[in-house]
C-alpha cells in the first residue's frame, strides 16, 4: 500500500483554530458511520478543525496490509492536509485498522502531546497492544464486551494498570460497539460514547 495516495477531507472553523483532530475511521467503519460522524460533530462544535483521513480497503489488501507503509502513508495524508496550518492542540480519535496507524503515529513528534483515542482497538495485533502499553500519550480506550473480534481478557487487565489511559467497556457491546438486535439501546451506548469522548 505503501505510496498509495490517501484522500483526506479537512473541516475547517470560520476563524483560525489551533486544535485539530485527526479521524483514522475502520476499514468497513467510515467517516460517516455513526461514532464518527457525532465524534465529528463534538470537535466542530469545541472549536477544532476536524481531518478525515479516507483510505479504504479491498479484502486483498486487507490480508496484504504493511502497517509501517500504512502509516506512512496516513502520514503523508496528513501532511498535505495542514501542510500550511499552525495546529498545536492534537487529538487523534482511531477506530478499528485505524489504531495499527495510531499506534505508529504516536512516535511523531508532532503528537508528542497529543490525547488519543482508541476505539475498539486492535489488541490482538502486538504493535497496537504494545503502542497502548508504552504510550506517554494521555489516552482514551472504547472497546465492546462481545467484540470477540479484539477483545482479549488478558491484555485489556494489563491496559487496564496504565494510569494515562481511561478505559470503558461497552456491555454486550459488538464490533461496532452497537448491540446486535437493540437499535434503541445501541443509540444509548453512541451518545454514552460521544459523551466520554466530550469529556475527554
């Protein structure tokens, strides 16, 4: 994937802002997909500048997927976006493939400072788990209690002992941290979210 051109959309305030948060959506999981369009939509209305960073995936490069490439190349994304900005407040909000870029980006030092948040991160993958373990970065962690896909027992006890992390765990909460029959309950647990995201 490396080199690959990822397009970006930046969402700019009226007035200069020095805040800017960067959105790293899933692979299947877009920008407009419910968590992120309302995490979107709480950054705006805070005063930040909002970046989508747009990749998507076929099932072949999935399988194929260079994270060091990736996140270069999610990198090179948001370099071009802000190429002329002067942000100095940074989040970064990943969801699902996004926290295998996160978990580089976090080395930059452009995000030394910057919070971080990780939804249903990839815990299974070591570079992700490790990035979470050894992160100086102020972070915020959402994962599903069914998200048999990430969810690890063990590792998540071990996040649980870092003391920059904030975690919260979505009961009966999937993939998507959405219930599998429950529409109403699911909208619950997204404005439960927004909200520790709000906080945050």
């Amino acid at each position: 994937m490396s080199n690959k051109v990822i397009p970006f959309r930046l969402i700019e305030q009226k007035e200069d802002t020095n805040g800017l948060v960067i959105v790293l959506p899933g692979a299947g999981y877009t920008t407009q997909a419910p968590l992120l369009y309302y995490t979107t939509g709480a950054f705006y209305n805070k005063g930040f500048d909002v970046l989508h960073i747009n990749y998507s995936f076929s099932g072949q490069e999935l399988t194929s997927l260079n994270e060091r490439d990736f996140a270069k190349d999610v990198l090179f994304a948001i370099n071009s976006a802000i190429n002329d900005k002067k942000y100095s407040n940074y989040y970064i909000v990943a969801k699902s493939i996004g926290t295998k870029a996160l978990s580089y980006l976090i080395d930059h030092p452009m995000f030394k400072d910057a919070k971080v948040v990780w939804l249903t991160p990839l815990l299974q993958n070591d570079a992700v788990f490790n990035a979470m373990v050894n992160s100086n970065n102020k972070g915020l962690c959402v994962i599903g209690e069914k998200d048999y896909f990430c969810f690890i027992e063990e590792r998540f006890e071990k996040l649980k002992t870092i003391p920059n992390l904030t975690f919260h765990v979505v009961e009966e909460g999937n993939h998507s941290l959405e219930l599998e029959n429950d529409p109403i309950k699911s909208i619950e647990i997204l404005k439960n979210v927004i909200s520790y995201l709000n906080e945050f």
